[in-house]
C-alpha cells in the first residue's frame, strides 16, 4: 500500500464516531490542522492542541 504524507489536516471537530480532536491527538506526526465546526466553545481546546486555525461554521 502507497504512503501518502499529510501536510495539512482540515477536520471537524464533532463527527459520529469520533472526535477530531481525539482523532488528531492519536497522529504519530504533528502536522497543521485546522479544526472546523458549529461549536465555538470548542475554540480554547483546539488552540490548546496547536491547530493552525478554527474556523467556526455559521450554522
């Protein structure tokens, strides 16, 4: 199977199985993530995991 690297992660922070704070902590390399989501009170958790940016969907 092809190995591909991930530069930049863009994911939401609430999905149906798991959480993509929980998902990108679990990463064996650091790479820039920008958490997406409806949920500002997320914002403080995903900055303290060192994402690149929050962007908060308007719904």
């Amino acid at each position: 199977m092809e190995e591909h690297v991930i530069d930049v992660l863009f994911i939401d922070i609430r999905m149906p199985n798991v959480s993509g704070l929980d998902f990108y902590k679990s990463l064996p390399r650091i790479m820039v993530v920008v958490f997406t989501t409806a949920y500002s009170e997320y914002a403080i958790e995903a900055f303290n995991a060192r994402a690149a940016d929050f962007l908060l969907k308007p719904f």
